[in-house]
C-alpha cells in the first residue's frame, strides 16, 4: 500500500495527517501489507514513520530524481 505525499508533507505539524498515517500503517500492517510512503523530505517525517513501523520511504530526503546513469554511478556496486 502507497501512502501519498499529501498524508506525509508536514506531519509533525498536522495532527490529522498524522492519525491518519498511522492508521492506514496500523491497517496494512493488520493485512500484512507492504506499506510505503512517499514525499518523504524531512527528518521528522522520516522519524514518525518508523516509530509507526512503515520503513519503505520515497522521497527528496534520499535523493532527488536523477538520470540512471548517475544513479547507476553512485548506487550500483560491481
């Protein structure tokens, strides 16, 4: 299951947001689910995700997008 962005952008801040987050964990997690999240950009958002046990992260906080070659370049080991 994919969590959308507009879930996870400033969920620190939005108390909503975050109650919501951790639901949609909780219930993928119940139905043994893979969860992941995306837009994650922040170390906050990051930190309330893995305290929720979602570990499947997309987003600026790792990278920003990039051509395959320099990914290839800085990620793939021979």
């Amino acid at each position: 299951m994919k969590i959308d962005r507009s879930f996870i952008q400033n969920i620190a801040q939005q108390p909503v947001n975050a109650s919501i987050t951790s639901a949609m964990i909780k219930m993928a997690q119940y139905l043994k689910l893979e969860v992941i999240a995306e837009g994650v950009e922040t170390e906050d958002e990051l930190a309330h995700l893995h305290d929720e046990g979602c570990y499947m992260i997309q987003g600026f906080y790792y990278s920003k997008p990039q051509p395959i070659e320099q990914f290839e370049q800085r990620y793939i080991v021979d």
